[in-house]
C-alpha cells in the first residue's frame, strides 16, 4: 500500500523534521503514528468531549432559562461570586 502526501507544506515539514532528526520521512511518520496510537490507549479511546459531559451537572433543569436570576443571586457586585449557602443568602 502506497500513501501519496500532496499537501506540499506538510511534505516540507516532515522532510524538515527528518532532516532534524536525521531519519527518513518515512520513519517520522512511523513514529509519529505509534506516538498517535499510544496516546489513543491512553485516551482510552475516549473523545475529549465525551469524557467531560456531565461533569457540572447541578441537577436543576432550568439553569439555561433561569442564568440571569442566578447571576444576580450569586454574585456580589463588589466581591464577587458568593459562597453563601442558600439560608444565609436569605437572611440577610
């Protein structure tokens, strides 16, 4: 099986690093698919997005609707977001 690279700029600039590392194109490429492939197992062949769905789940259903009521609720114009539990926000 042959692989054409057309894309001249990318052509250049595996010449260029084989040149650095004093290896062929072909074992750059080589090396830079094991590189690829080991970082996918490490990935656990995961995508990124995938992996982070969820992650700031409140369990409210309407945050998206309710955003600038909660902004103002939370946030103090001159401190900044509070910490504030929900019975202390009330109080006073």
């Amino acid at each position: 099986m042959g692989i054409q690279v057309v894309n001249e700029k990318l052509v250049h600039r595996i010449e260029e690093v084989a040149r650095q590392v004093r290896r062929t194109p072909e074992q750059v490429i080589t090396e830079a698919m094991r590189v690829y492939e080991e970082q996918l197992q490490a990935d656990d062949g995961t995508p990124f997005w995938s992996a982070i769905i969820g992650l700031g789940a409140s369990g409210e259903a309407d945050v998206a609707a309710r955003d600038e009521e909660i902004l103002l609720a939370e946030v103090d114009p001159i401190r900044g977001w509070s910490v504030l539990h929900d019975e202390e926000r009330h109080s006073g």
